[in-house]
C-alpha cells in the first residue's frame, strides 16, 4: 500500500469520526440556526469521506 493510500485511509477515518460526533443528538432542537449548520457540515464531511473513498478505490486501482 502506498503512503497516499494510507493517507486517504486515515482521512476517511477522520471524516467518519467528525460526522459520528456531529450526528449525536446532543443539541437543543429549539435551536433550529444550530441545527441547520450542524446538518450542513455533516453533508459536507459525507461529501469528503465519498470523494476520499472514490480516490482511494482509483489509487489501489493504479497500483495493482
């Protein structure tokens, strides 16, 4: 496995860990501004980690 692999694996770790966090139901739902960015980041670290994982299947493509 290459170093950029292994980058990429601990970048989808990373994403995943921050969308668990975030997906905790620890706010107030009153808070509906909160909310709305909260959900907000989760979709953009969701669109990171599929990115991370489309290019980690295109590099352990290339490297075979």
């Amino acid at each position: 496995m290459s170093s950029y692999s292994s980058y990429l694996k601990e970048q989808i770790a990373v994403h995943q860990a921050i969308i668990e966090e975030l997906g905790r139901d620890g706010s107030d739902k009153s808070q509906d501004r909160l909310e709305t960015a909260r959900l907000k980041e989760i979709r953009n670290h969701e669109r990171s980690l599929e990115a991370l994982r489309a290019t980690l299947m295109i590099e352990d493509g290339a490297s075979r």
